[in-house]
C-alpha cells in the first residue's frame, strides 16, 4: 500500500491506496492541510505533519481510530526501525532533529543537537539500523553526506566523491531521500530537468 496527501476535496488530507486497486481509502477527514505520511515498521499506524491546531505531528492507525496528537511542531517525520519512536525535524530547512514516542506522552527530545545547527540540511533518511543519515549544505554550491553513530550523538562525514560528477550531491535538486529496507542504498527523490 501507498500512503500519500491529496487535496481532492480542497485541502490536503492522508489517503492510503493498494498498489493494485485504483480505489483510495481516505484516513484523515481535516479542514487543515495534512501531509508528509510515514508508515509504521509494522504497517499498522501512519504518522504525518497535520496544520491542526497550530500544527504539529499526529498518529493514527490506517484502519481508522482517532487521530493522537505526538509533538506540537515538526516536519518530515519517520519512524526509528523499532516502531516505538518517530524522528522528525524541526522545518524544512532543519536545524535540529527530535526524537518522540510513537504513542505520544512525552516533550520531544532533541538529538544531534549541536551536529545539525551548524549547517542548512537538506534532506534526511533513517538507515534500517536506526542511524540518521542527511545530506547538508556546506557551502553555496555544495552539499555533503553525513551519517550518524549508532547513538546517533555525532556525525561523521561520508566520501562521496563518486557521486559527485553524475550531480548526485546538488543541493538545489535534491527534495528528499530513504534508505531501502537492506541499508545498501539510497532512494533520492530530485527534480531533473524542471
């Protein structure tokens, strides 16, 4: 199944689609835009960015149930692969990534907190081993990858010197990125050619 935002009806809200149906099942029934789906590791639940009440992060099951309220602020958030945490930044140009529990009930609390205020990071990933992966802005033209520890308390910048003659590393192109499920490689999605 596929989880998406669609604005059918004039605002965004979560739909969830079977890869071989051409019927969508809505989720979310919102007068405010809700947006940025992730899929629980078990399939079961969906987290995602709603405007809500001033905005913040919210949970619900795809089945249907209530919609819980997790953090107050947030974007781009992603479940840790043990499915009790959510990862999320704090914009979309973040400075500073958190850590949640999935059910909700606690202050999100920060990680990498000195590591990602010292540049603009573009896009983030979470490696199947629980590791956060991103990819920043180090200088006007010019993007690095860096991959946290497994405590993920610091970063370490990987060689990508490979990429770099196929444009892989551009910051402007880039929108986001996610490890597939082995942790051998990254999905990019980027804008090419308009």
């Amino acid at each position: 199944r596929v989880a998406y935002a669609w604005n059918r009806d004039g605002n965004f809200d979560i739909w969830v689609q079977s890869i071989d149906s051409v019927d969508p099942t809505r989720v979310t029934s919102s007068p405010v835009d809700e947006r940025q789906p992730a899929w629980s590791p078990d399939g079961e639940r969906l987290v995602f960015r709603s405007e809500s009440d001033g905005g913040g992060l919210f949970t619900v099951d795809v089945d249907g149930g209530p919609v819980r309220r997790i953090a107050p602020y947030g974007y781009r958030p992603t479940w840790m692969p043990d499915g009790r945490d959510v990862v999320f930044m704090d914009s979309h140009l973040p400075h500073a990534a958190f850590l949640v529990p999935g059910d909700g009930g606690e202050t999100p609390r920060p990680i990498l907190e000195n590591e990602l205020s010292r540049a603009i990071w573009i896009a983030s990933a979470i490696h199947p081993e629980g590791r956060i992966s991103v990819i920043g802005q180090v200088g006007p033209v010019m993007a690095a990858f860096y991959v946290a520890d497994r405590t993920n308390s610091r970063l370490s910048a990987v060689d990508t010197s490979a990429a770099v003659p196929s444009g892989l590393l551009e910051p402007e192109i880039i929108r986001n990125m996610t490890w597939n499920r082995s942790g051998t490689a990254l999905v990019v999605e980027a804008v090419s050619d308009g």
